[in-house]
C-alpha cells in the first residue's frame, strides 16, 4: 500500500500569531516611567490586566487600594487617538494618544498623584 504524504510548514506562523501584550519597547517605556515614579516615592505597586481586547499596567500607590489609574493599549481601538489610553480606576479617560512614548513623555504626572 502506498500513501502520499505532504508535509505543510506554515511559513507565516509569526505574521499570524496575535500579539496580546506590550511588545518589548512599550513595556520597557512604562517600566522607566514606573522606576522613575517608585524612586519618587508616588507609586508602591502594579498589576497587569491583559484581556483580547487590551492589556493594562496598573499603577497603585498603597498595594490595599483600587488602583490609581491605568495605561492601556488597545488592540482594536475604533478611533486611532484610542490605542494608548491612560485610565482611572472606574474606567474615566484622563489622556488618550496613538503613540505611547509620546502619551507618557506629555503627561504631568504630579498632576495625578491623589
């Protein structure tokens, strides 16, 4: 009996593969904001949120409490502003921004700080 058969490589697998997360250079650019923000003194601790829609960096000041406030990437934003958002803990748009660094670096975050 003879059989044929056919080895498939699907040469595409990173291409297809969904990102659900931050990629390197964006966590690396909240993580400065938080060490910097930590040495300060403003923030104690903070979680990850990740969901099929966003992922969210969760900053807090005591580790009992709601979260301060969030930034978060959004995966399908309807509006390209609303890729990167920062958020308070009920979900309030405090500033919005397509690009990261630029939401961070434009950011007062004394302002923030309750």
């Amino acid at each position: 009996m003879k059989t044929n058969l056919k080895l498939i490589v699907n040469n595409n697998f990173e291409a297809n593969k969904k990102k659900f997360f931050f990629e390197k250079k964006e966590l690396k650019t909240i993580l400065n904001l938080y060490a910097k923000m930590v040495s300060d003194g403003s923030w104690k601790d903070y979680g990850l949120t990740i969901s099929a829609i966003q992922v969210g960096f969760s900053v807090f000041k005591n580790s009992t409490e709601n979260a301060m406030y969030r930034i978060c990437k959004n995966f399908k934003p309807k509006n390209k502003y609303f890729r990167y958002v920062i958020t308070d803990f009920e979900g309030k748009i405090y500033k919005n921004s397509d690009n990261l660094e630029d939401l961070i670096k434009n950011t007062n975050w004394k302002k923030f700080q309750k």
